[in-house]
C-alpha cells in the first residue's frame, strides 16, 4: 500500500466505534498486561478507530519479553506490529491461498517503518500450524496462532500467538537505544568526576 492509500483508508476509518479492545480483553486475565500496555501506549484508541482489524495477542508470559527494561515508545513499537489491518479468524487463517500472505500493520503507519518492516508474513505450516513473523525476508516465523480469543464478525478479530513478532528495524532500534541510554550514562559520570 501506498503512503496515499494509508492516508485515505485511515481517513475512512476514524470515528468508526464499534468496538472496545480494553473491554474485550478484560474479560481475559491472561492478557491482562499486554492489555495494560495497548492502554497505556494509546495503541488501544487507534484499534477502537478501525473497522477490519485483527489483534494478535500475546499471554502475559510472553509479555515480558516486550516489556523488560524497554521505555514505552519502544513497547509501542512492538506491538503496533501486532495489529493487523485486516480481518482474520481461525478460518480464514487456514485458507491463505497458496499458504503464505502478508498483512501491514499499525506499525506502517507510524512513519517509521520503511520497506516491508510494518507488515507480518502470515504461514500456514505444515501440520495444521500458522506461523507469524516480520515480512522482511529470511525472519523467523517464530510465533504460532495459539487459539481463537474473541471475534465481532469482519469488525475485530482477537487472535493469541505463542511469541512477540520482532521485526529486524525494530530491534535494531533497541540497540539504539540501549547504547543511547548508555553513552548517556557514561556522559553523566564523567560530568561528576
Ligand atoms: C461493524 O462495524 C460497523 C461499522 O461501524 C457497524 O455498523 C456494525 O454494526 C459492526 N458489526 C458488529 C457485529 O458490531
Ligand atoms: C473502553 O472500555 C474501558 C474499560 O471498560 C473504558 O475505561 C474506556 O473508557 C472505554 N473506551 C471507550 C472509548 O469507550
Ligand atoms: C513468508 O515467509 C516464508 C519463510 O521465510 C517464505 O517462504 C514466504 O515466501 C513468505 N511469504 C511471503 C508472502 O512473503
């Protein structure tokens, strides 16, 4: 999709409200701290705003691979790769024509995502499992569909995956900003000596 493409279907998409992911979600403890964060981030205004949207949500013990000691922008990063921009149910997951797609992501309109690193490459593998992984070639489908969580037909689909979609730019990122965080430091030390 086009920058102009993503202006316009954002610009169809606002001020639609027919759902609620905070609520939907808090009927599920098990999601209960990546739904803290979708709060926190504001990610969750943006998914109440779009009609034909699926979240992949992650168990609280996969969350603390997102959440360690990374600052909140990045944790927004993350998981704006996990909102995908269109409609997926348990169904439609295992009838991908010839198997493999891709899907943009509310990461791709951040302005940060260049290339194919906003979008998801969605697989069903062998043995009845779909894998998820970032689509910039050659990543890992290290994240498996789990189970269906709720759905409001063609609206909102929420779906559990096993493990956090890292995209290469995106961990690059983390690294950035580690080494930020530490030459900050370093620079702060120094000034006390
Ligand atoms: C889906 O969204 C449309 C547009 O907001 C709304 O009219 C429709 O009622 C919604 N469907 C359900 C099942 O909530
Ligand atoms: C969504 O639901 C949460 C929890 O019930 C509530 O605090 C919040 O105000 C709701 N958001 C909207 C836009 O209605
Ligand atoms: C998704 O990833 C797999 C494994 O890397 C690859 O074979 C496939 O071509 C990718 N699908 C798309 C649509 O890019």
């Amino acid at each position: 999709m086009t920058a102009l493409h993503f202006f316009l279907f954002t610009l169809f998409t606002v001020s639609v409200h027919a759902h609620n992911i905070t609520e939907i979600l808090n009927q599920f403890p098990e999601y209960s701290v990546f739904n803290s964060y979708l709060s926190q981030t504001k990610l969750a205004d943006e998914i109440n705003s779009r009609e034909t949207i699926t979240v992949l949500a992650l168990p609280n013990g996969a969350m603390s691979a997102v959440v360690d000691k990374h600052p909140l922008s990045v944790i927004k990063n993350v998981l704006s790769l996990h909102v995908l921009l269109d409609y997926f149910d348990g169904t439609k997951l295992h009838k991908i024509s010839d198997g493999t797609t891709t899907s943009t992501t509310l990461y791709q309109t951040t302005g940060n995502a260049h290339g194919n690193v906003g979008s998801v490459n969605i697989t069903d593998l062998k043995g009845g499992k779909v894998g998820f992984g970032s689509a910039i070639p050659n990543s890992p489908l290290a994240s498996t569909y789990t189970k269906s969580v709720k759905q409001i037909q063609y609206n909102i689909s929420v779906l559990e995956v096993s493990a956090p979609i890292i995209a290469l730019g995106v961990k690059h990122l983390l690294h950035y900003l580690s080494n930020l965080e530490f030459s900050r430091r370093i620079k702060l030390l120094l000034r006390r000596v």
